[in-house]
C-alpha cells in the first residue's frame, strides 16, 4: 500500500515527456553534424548544464537499460551553447506559460527552437520535466523514463544543450 501511494505521489509531483519534433515519433533521426559554437559553458549559469552533461555521460560512456531495451555503450555528448540557449529558453517559456509542454507559447517546435538559436541540426530530441528539485533528480528521472532514456542513450546525438527555470526542466539533443 505504500508503494502505490508512492507512486501516485511521484507521477502528480513529477511529469515528463520526449519526442523528436522533426518525426514526431518519441526517438530520433540522423545525419552528419554542422555546428559552430560547442564551446564548453563559461558562466556560472550553465554550472547545471555542466552537471547534466556529466550525469549524462556518466550513464552513457557505461550502457544501460532503458525500461526492457538494452543500450550499448555510446560515445559522450558535448555540451553546445547554442543548444543551452535553446533549452534554456524553452524552460522560461514554460515556467511563464505555467505548463510543461513542447510547444512554446509562440507555437514553436524544439526544432525551431534549435533553428532559431543558430544550430544548424539534422537531428534534434528533446525531453521536458517539471517538479523535479535538483538536476540529479531530473537526470535519474528521465534515465529511469524507458523513452526519456532512449534519447539520452541514442548515439545518433552528438551534443546537448539544458535549461532550468523554476523547476521547469528542458534538455536537447542534436547532430
């Protein structure tokens, strides 16, 4: 009895989601990569989105299982600002609208999103989440998340960008 108040505790407090916008399908895409800006964040800001990456990379330089599937282990992601702008954005946006959703306010897409903050991609994800208080909760929430994780581990992303407004959460990936 208590796991299943647990558990009806954690889904109302904890809400997340993850797509790829250029399919709409909750994975991804590929092609080669064309980015300028990959520079590793300079400002006291990103110290989260440093963090993230870390956790993010911890898990997949290791492999894992996302719910019943089996991920190999895949190369480190590098954090690019103009994915963290992206991100970051999408998390102001959220926590000014009240709402997690991809959707921004103004009817964008994490694609255009990233378009927009000057990434050219050819593959672009994003997961969301609310209500979590640290980025090592959100990290292990959206790896214990079978689809949040099967964007985390998808070695077709090669950079990630994050952001974090009032615990409204937005993480990108891209190639």
């Amino acid at each position: 009895m208590r796991i299943i108040a647990f558990l009806l505790l954690t889904s109302t407090l904890f809400y997340s989601c993850q797509t790829d916008i250029a399919t709409g399908d909750s994975l991804n895409e590929s092609d080669p990569i064309t980015s300028s800006d990959d520079a590793p964040p300079t400002t006291a800001e990103n110290a989260m989105a440093t963090l993230a990456l870390s956790l993010v990379n911890q898990q997949r330089v290791a492999g894992c299982t996302c719910g019943s599937t089996e991920m190999p282990p895949v190369a480190a992601l590098r954090l690019n600002n103009q994915l963290t702008a992206a991100a970051q954005a999408h998390a102001d946006d959220m926590a000014g609208m009240g709402k997690m959703q991809h959707t921004g306010s103004d009817g964008s897409s994490v694609a255009t999103r990233v378009t927009r903050a000057g990434f050219d991609w050819t593959a672009v994800a994003e997961n969301i989440a609310w209500n979590q208080r640290s980025v090592e909760a959100v990290v292990n929430a959206w790896i214990n998340s079978e689809g949040h994780c099967k964007n985390l581990m998808n070695e077709r992303y090669q950079f990630m960008g994050f952001g974090e407004t009032d615990w409204y959460w937005a993480q990108v990936f891209a190639r």
